[in-house]
C-alpha cells in the first residue's frame, strides 16, 4: 500500500487490518501515527 493511502485510512480501520487479517503494514502505521507509550502498548495488548 503507498503511504499516502495509509494516511487516509482511519485508525479503526487500521485496527481491524492489524487485528483481523494480520496486516503489519497497518500495525506500522498506528504505531508511527500514535507515540504515545500508553498507547502503543494498548494496541500490542489488543492485537
């Protein structure tokens, strides 16, 4: 996916790649968007 795509993918549709179809490129790009430590740990916990 180019990531001027991934930019307009919303976070809960990047949650569901991630989750569901075990997409790391969507995982990548939660990560990079959200520095948050709470927050990164959330997603590693619910992924």
């Amino acid at each position: 996916m180019a990531a001027a795509h991934m930019e307009q993918i919303s976070d809960a549709e990047l949650v569901v790649r991630a989750r569901d179809r075990g997409d790391g490129v969507a995982l990548d790009e939660l990560l990079r968007r959200h520095r948050d430590t709470a927050y990164r740990v959330a997603l590693r916990i619910c992924l």
